[in-house]
C-alpha cells in the first residue's frame, strides 16, 4: 500500500463503490476482535500469528451488504479511518509539508490510499473528512458525518445466526 499525502486531494466523498472492503483483509485490535465476538459469533474472526482479522467470505468482508457495511455502528477502527491515515510524523521528511495537518494546536500528518474511488469527488471539502478522522482516532468522536457513505446501510445486521459460515 502506498500512502500519498492529503494536500494532493481536494475534496473527498465515499461513493459506496465497497471495493475497499473487497481488496483489504482488515486487522483489528484484541478489544475490537472480543466486542465483535460476543455480539456476532466467534465465526467473523480469523486469527493468524496471534493477530485478529475481520473473517473473509467469498472474496470480501463477512460484513459487506452489497456495497455497504452491515455494522456500521460496531465498525472497526482501521475501516472507519480508511482511506485516511493519521500519523505523529511523516512517513518521509520530503513529506512533511505536504502531509502535515494542524488541528486544535497539533500537527498530524496525514496520508490516504489513493486506492479510494472517492478522492476528488464530491463537493466536501477533504478537510472536513480529516479533521472528522483525527476525532474518531483519538477517541474524541465515534459516529460518522464524512468519512462513510450517505448511503448507509439500515438497519444494520443483527443477529449472530445469520452469519454462520
Ligand atoms: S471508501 Fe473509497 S473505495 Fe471504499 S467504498 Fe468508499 S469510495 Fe469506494
């Protein structure tokens, strides 16, 4: 995965094209694999050299409705975040003005995946979607405005049986 700095971007909107939850294997913290145990079932995990992933089925995510996420309150950090990446230092000196984001008297420097459909479309401005990010990465903020979809998918899935694989 190669990382670019935000200054290359303009705006940012997710067009719910669901081809991240297609291409990635996303890792979870032990905290986010035990919650998303309990209330799903021990089946949505997948455990390798001690780390914890979201379980894949058929190609993507075992959470994926059609181009949406089927938990969009329980998702994991990593998916909330993407395609943003919020760091404490500049992945290369020759990056730091480029990446560096001032918010509430902290310097971030921030990357995204310019895997994302959604770079340069839509009319929000990507600092809005990154100032939303650094919120939900440093915990001061969980629900999300610009970093998902308008389209997002309800009700969310609910019961653990209807995933069983
Ligand atoms: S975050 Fe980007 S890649 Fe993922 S669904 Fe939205 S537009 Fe597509």
């Amino acid at each position: 995965m190669k990382l670019v700095p935000w200054r290359f971007f303009r705006t940012w909107e997710c067009l719910a094209c669901g081809l991240c939850c297609r291409r990635y294997i996303v890792s979870l913290s032990r905290e986010e694999a035990l919650r998303l145990m309990e209330k799903y079932g021990p089946w949505v995990i997948s455990i390798e050299g001690g780390k914890y992933f979201l379980r894949r089925v058929n190609g993507t995510c075992i959470f994926q409705r059609g181009n949406l996420c089927g938990i969009q309150d329980d998702k994991p950090i990593a998916c909330r975040l993407w395609p943003f990446f919020i760091l404490n230092k500049p992945i290369k000196a020759r990056d730091r003005l480029l990446a560096e984001f001032n918010w509430n008297d902290y310097s971030f420097y921030v990357y995204v995946d310019p895997f994302c459909r959604g770079l340069n479309k839509g009319s929000t401005p990507i600092e809005k979607a990154i100032i939303e990010a650094i919120k939900i990465k440093i915990g001061e903020q969980k629900t999300q405005f610009y970093t998902t979809s308008k389209y997002i998918l309800k009700p969310s899935i609910k019961k653990k049986e209807s995933l069983r694989i």
